[in-house]
C-alpha cells in the first residue's frame, strides 16, 4: 500500500532537498539506473531487425526504415 500525501500544499526545492538529505541521512538510497547513452549493450544499434521491430511495435513508434 502505498500511503498519500494528506498535506497538498507546493512543495520546494529546498524542502525537497532537505527530504532526500533526511532520508540518505537515515540510511536510505537512491538507485542510479543505466542510461542508455553510458551503457553500450542497452544500445538500439546492437538489436536486430526482429527486436528492433518488436520494440517499434511495443511503443508505437513509426519505423521509418
């Protein structure tokens, strides 16, 4: 379950900054994902057609090759 904010007001950067302190100051991490750009084998070059095409069709992108 994942609980909801009760408080709806704007919250700001600093609040914000000061939130993720609390929380990487109580033990708590932030997982950093691999970005394609850093990472060669999450690289669309490296599929092929077949993949390539599957993943076109997943998210709707035309191919336009």
């Amino acid at each position: 379950m994942n609980p909801r904010r009760q408080n709806l007001k704007n919250v700001t950067h600093e609040e914000i900054e000061n939130a993720m302190k609390r929380y990487l100051d109580n033990g708590g991490t932030i997982k950093h994902l691999d970005s394609p750009y850093d990472n060669p084998n999450l690289n669309y070059d490296s599929m092929d057609h077949e993949e390539r095409q599957m993943v076109y069709e997943i998210t709707g992108v035309k191919n336009s090759g």
